[in-house]
C-alpha cells in the first residue's frame, strides 16, 4: 500500500479520528494533495505500524499527511515504546536487546514528523499547555510522562 492511498480515508472518511496501518510505502510520496478531496479534519491520530521512511522523505510526508490530514498530531511506530529513553542515544550506542538499526532508524524518522506536525500545532495537547495555568500544567505533565497511546485514566476525563 503506497502513502497516496491516505488519500481514500480522507475521502471516504469523513468523521475518522485515528487510523493504523500495519506498513505503507513512503517511497513515492505526492507532492500535491488532489484538490478535488476536502481535507479530512477530524483524524489527529496515526499509528504507521512498521512502514519505512527515508530521511530524504520526511518532509515530504510530512508535508503530504499536513495538507490532508491538518489536525493530525500524533504520529506513532508499532515498537515506540520500546525505545522510550534512547531516543537520543544513536543507533551505535544502543543496548543489545535494541539493537536493530533499521528499526531505530525508522522511529527516529517517525518522530521527526511527530515533531513537525506538533511544531505547526502549538495549542494541542501533544505540543504543549498553558501552564501559567496549575491543572494545565499537571495534566502537561501527567500526558507527556504516559506511553504513547496509553487511554486517560476514567477519573480525568470527569
């Protein structure tokens, strides 16, 4: 399955707010969304399973999945929690239990359009509060310490 077929769960989705895909290809990434297709608004969730992504396409992708998902701000990898804590550490200094290169350099890759489309999102809850506010700032602080993906707990939501 290529990224271009996002396209279609844009189109015929309209009320999608989270999506997971096993694996696409990043590969041929289109430059301009069709214009015929309304963005898809409601989608801020993207699980993109084990699909690769070359460092030359970041921008690309990121690029394509803003134009047609513009709400999106979570991007995840389907072992992202598995590299909690050596995201920065370089594929050489890994442990040995972690040492796959391709998948480290496929979270590293992911995280960079995680970064991107929080970045373009400075009010949503992944990109940060206004923490001059106390319970804004607890909850910052509960969201950005919980695995990604892990559900709020019930008491929070009331």
């Amino acid at each position: 399955m290529s990224i271009k077929s996002l396209s279609a769960f844009a189109k015929h989705c309209p009320c999608l707010d989270g999506l997971a895909l096993t694996i696409f290809d990043t590969r041929d990434v289109p430059l301009v969304v069709d214009h015929t297709l309304n963005s898809q608004l409601p989608l801020a969730r993207l699980d993109v399973g084990v699909s690769q992504l070359q460092p030359e396409n970041i921008l690309k992708v990121t690029d394509f999945l803003t134009k047609l998902f513009p709400n999106l701000i979570d991007v995840s990898v389907f072992d992202e929690m598995m590299w909690e804590g050596f995201e920065d550490v370089g594929e050489q200094n890994l442990p040995a239990y972690l040492a796959n290169p391709e998948a480290y350099r496929r979270f590293q890759a992911w995280r960079q359009v995680r970064e991107e489309l929080e970045s373009a999102h400075p009010s949503s809850p992944a990109s940060g509060f206004d923490t001059s506010d106390p319970i804004a700032a607890m909850l910052q602080s509960f969201l950005s310490s919980r695995p990604q993906g892990q559900s709020l707990p019930l008491h929070l939501l009331q």
